[in-house]
C-alpha cells in the first residue's frame, strides 16, 4: 500500500507548506522533498523522518530542523497543513494554532 501526500490549500489556492519547500535552500528542499517521496512509498517507515502525535488527530513530522504538522484523512491519505523552522525547545503557540485551525477545516 501506498500513502497520498496532499497539501493544505487556502481558500484562494495557496499551499502554505509547498511555498514553504519551494522557498528553503536546494539542499534543504531536497531532503524534505525525498522525506515526502520516502512516505507515499514507505509510509510512516520512511528513513531520516520521525512522526510525533501532537494532540488527538494533529500529528508533527521531523525532518531535520523542519517540522511539518499534518492529518491523517484515512489510512492512506496524509493532508501537510503548516511548516516551520525550529528554533527553541518548545512547540511555538502560534505554529500550532495555525495547524489546528487548518486541520479543523479539513477535517
């Protein structure tokens, strides 16, 4: 089995995490694109990525110093809502509203 990959999409068709992506460094871009490659193919097995449960179905991928939050829509369909840089210890109030208000209208 396979998992789709999908972004979150704004209201007026922006993708808040692919702008993200498409914005990093090539190397850096790379490693989060082969992240995502490494999901649809070996789904929450992938190498060089950890998954964290961040509150019920709010879930926080690792890659690097990235931090993605996504869904799961079933059980092979992962919806990315945000991403960010990390920078501190803690989980940001602010990069987690974003997530949760976006996982809300997905779901």
């Amino acid at each position: 089995m396979t998992m789709k990959v999908t972004f979150y999409t704004t209201a007026s068709g922006r993708s808040p995490v692919l702008d993200y992506i498409q914005q990093l460094p090539k190397q850096e871009k790379a490693r989060l694109l082969e992240a995502l490659e490494q999901i649809e193919n070996h789904e929450l097995e992938a190498i060089r990525v950890r998954f964290r449960q961040i509150d019920g179905k709010l879930w926080e991928m690792k890659v690097s110093a990235h931090r993605i939050f996504y869904v799961l829509i079933n059980a092979d369909e992962m919806v990315l809502l945000h991403a960010y840089r990390k920078q501190g210890q803690k989980l940001p109030p602010n990069e987690r509203a974003v997530a949760v208000k976006r996982m809300n209208e997905v779901l």
